[in-house]
C-alpha cells in the first residue's frame, strides 16, 4: 500500500505539459449500444472511463481521456452512461445544486438502472483488449469497484481501478474488490466519508492486492473534473491526480 498527499508549494511541475484548454483529440463511435467518445489507438490496452454527473460530454473529462490515452498509450473509453441525458454545466460547476434535479437524476441513473449496461462495456472491451483499467469519478467511482469484484466475474472484468471522490460507493462494494485499488481523495468530500475511508484502510490491503491512496490536503469532492483554476490548489490537484493515473495505468495495463 502506498501513501501520499500533495501539496500546493510547486504547481508548476505539477501543471506542467498539462493540457486543459482546447478541444479534445478523440472521436465519437460506439461501444455496444452506447455513444461513446474515444481516444487513443492502442490494439492491446484499454481504459472505461465512467464519467461522473456532468456526463461524457463535459469538455474536461474529454481533455482527461486524451491525456491518458497519450501519456498511459491506451485506447480510452467515454461511454454515454446517462441514456443521452445532459445536465447543465454551469450551475453544478458553480455549486448552485439548487437549480438542477439531482433526486430525479438519481431516480433515472441509479445504480440499479445503470449496473447492467456499465458491465456490458466491459465486457466487449476485455472482449477485445489484452489489458483493461478502469476510472471513474463521483457517479462513475461505485462502478469500477463493481468492475474489479470477482464475486460475481470471474476473472474480474478490468485488471486495476482508480476512483475518484466516488459516490454511491458501500462497503459491501469495497469488501468485495479483487483487482489493484487507487483511490484519488480529496480531503473535503461528503460522499467519500471518513468512514468509507477508514474502512477502505482496513479492508482491501486484505484482500491481497496492491493499493495507493493519494491523499489531496485543502481541496474538495469533485475537484479532479472540474479543475477549477479560480479554487485554491484545485487544478494542482487535479494535474496530481492524472499523474498518479498514468502511473497506475502504465504499470498495470503494460505488464505481462
């Protein structure tokens, strides 16, 4: 298990070759039933990128992708996971949850609702790839651990996972993971609470896989998409967190 936090004293190395303007590189096809944005062109190694609320369109979890797919060389995948449906960016992105419905969102996005087509992917990707990773943040941090268990896929669907501030996550899901575990966590996070947090420590170095934990002081749930520059620390964070992705994703989509 490995352990480290960031800090806010050199953003510039940190920022570095960090890519979060312009438009992403990728192209939209399908991957089974679903819409999907897709970047890079490896024949081998894949990634399922489960997008959070703001859903396979948002610009920066395009921009995302394609850094992954260059600086991890894998074929990235950004399903539409929401059936087509858009929520609006700027007030989710301004903190005016108010204006939007999210017990509606949930109602027709649940887990429930969402599980079977999300493992779907899946599948056709370990179908098609030597090697396949997963991430996912908020909404999309619950399924990967759904990916990674072998209680109900044996083998496991994906061969590692990062997951980022996840939501809707239970313990059940974490007791169960059975594939290399890295959780990007900010410090302030309602939804990834100290206790899941506690209980991730004591349960999946138990479980016999390897496990980073990548600690980030002063910045808050959702802050790994959104990267706000305008958020103290935020897009530092952010920067940090792809970093440590590439490094999981080089080390377990490229060995064997």
């Amino acid at each position: 298990m490995a352990m480290s936090s960031s800090s806010s004293s050199s953003p510039s190395c940190c920022l570095k070759s960090f890519a979060w303007q312009g438009t992403p590189s990728g192209r939209v096809d399908k991957l089974g039933a679903n819409d999907s944005y897709v970047t890079g062109d490896n024949p081998e190694r894949a990634v399922l990128f489960i997008h959070d609320a703001l859903g396979w369109t948002f610009p920066n979890a395009r921009l995302l992708a394609d850094h992954y797919a260059r600086e991890a060389d894998a074929t990235v995948y950004v399903p539409d996971f929401l059936g087509g449906e858009v929520l609006p960016f700027e007030p989710i992105l301004q903190g005016r949850f108010h204006e939007v419905d999210f017990a509606g969102f949930l109602a027709r996005n649940g887990r429930e609702v969402r599980e079977p087509e999300i493992l779907a992917a899946a599948r056709l990707l370990r179908s098609r790839y030597k090697r396949v990773a997963a991430v996912g943040f908020c909404y999309g941090g619950w399924a990967c651990f759904r990916l990674g268990t072998a209680q109900e896929h044996q083998p496991p669907l994906v061969d590692c996972i990062t997951a980022g501030h996840p939501s809707l996550l239970t313990k059940k899901d974490i007791d169960e993971v059975a594939v290399p575990v890295q959780m990007l966590a900010p410090e302030h996070d309602p939804t990834y609470t100290p206790e899941l947090k506690t209980h991730t420590f004591e349960t999946v170095p138990k479980a016999g896989v390897y496990f980073e934990y990548l600690h980030l002081p002063g910045v808050e749930h959702g802050c790994l998409v959104r990267g706000d520059p305008d958020k103290a620390g935020e897009r530092e964070a952010m920067a940090r967190a792809r970093n440590a992705a590439v490094t999981w994703f080089r080390q377990f989509l490229h060995e064997g």
